[in-house]
C-alpha cells in the first residue's frame, strides 16, 4: 500500500500534462475545419487546366 504514495501524484501528473497538451492544441488550431478535409476529397478539381498528354 505504500506504492499508492507514488503512483497517484505521478497519475495526477500525467493527467495534468495531458489537459494542458490538449489546451494548448485547441489554443493553436489543431482542430479547426474538421469537416473541410472530409469534403474535399469527393469533389473533383476541375480548375487544374489539361496537360496535353493521353
């Protein structure tokens, strides 16, 4: 039972590094335009002009 002494404050150190990696890529954008990549790729790009080439 001693070993609870180390393990749940290196737990609650872990947990705390986690939630402020999280924070800090929901600050930076990480997950902005969730659906934009998804979409993107069903529609063709026909602006791309031909090559010439068959």
């Amino acid at each position: 039972m001693d070993v609870l002494i180390y393990i749940i404050p290196i737990a609650l150190i872990l947990g705390l590094i986690g939630l402020v990696a999280f924070l800090w890529s929901l600050k930076s954008g990480q997950f902005d335009d969730m659906d934009g990549a998804a979409n993107r790729i069903l529609f063709d790009d026909d602006d791309a002009p031909p090559t010439g080439k068959d």
